[in-house]
C-alpha cells in the first residue's frame, strides 16, 4: 500500500513538473528574427579595447589595423585576453604590448 501511494506520488509530480515546463516554454517570448551579427572591428572596439586598455580613436586605429587583412575567425576579446596573458608572462604588461599582440594575432588569424 505504502509502495502503491509512492508510485502513484512519483507520477503525479513528474506529471506535475512536465506541465509546468511546457507552460513556461508556451509563455516565452517569441523570436523577433535572426541576431544582428556585428562585426569583428566592431567587437574589437566594444570589447577587446577594454582589454587591452586602449581608448578613444587609439582604439579605433588598433581594431582597424588588426582587420587589414581582414576578419579573423577568433572573436577579438579572445585574442585581447590571449594578449595580455601573453604580455605578463613576458614581464612587459603594457598598453602598447597588448595593442600590438593584438594587432599582431588577429592579422595571423585573418590569413588563416
């Protein structure tokens, strides 16, 4: 009896949590079309600059550097991050070493 009213309680709050996702998936709000995709210079600029620690038309001019040979497959805050790791282990944590790493890194990932 004891095993009857376990069971019978299991596959009431299964039934119970089923419902209850599928309402939440029925309630969600509905996609407005495809994400707008924004470019690797523009993500150099809202991202990677933060990173590097390069502001204002400095920054401009890094991203747009970094994309002469045009747009890397590797998203640019990964590239900044890579970059900055790679300037302190080297002992020369700068600006300027982290601006040309990524210049440097995303002009090697373009041509790839």
């Amino acid at each position: 009896m004891i095993g009857g009213f376990v069971i019978f309680a299991g596959g009431a709050l299964l039934r119970w949590h089923h419902q209850r996702t599928l309402d939440s998936l029925a309630s969600a709000p509905a996609d407005n079309g495809p994400a707008v995709q924004i470019s690797w210079q523009d993500d150099c600029v809202t991202y990677a600059c933060r990173v590097v620690g390069v502001r204002g038309p400095e920054c401009s001019d890094t991203c747009a550097q970094a994309v002469e040979n045009g747009s890397p497959k590797v998203p640019a805050e990964r590239i900044a991050n890579a970059c900055k790791k790679q300037c302190v282990a080297d002992e020369t944590d700068t600006a300027l070493c982290r601006s040309e790493c990524l210049v440097r890194e995303a002009k090697n990932a373009a041509l790839r």
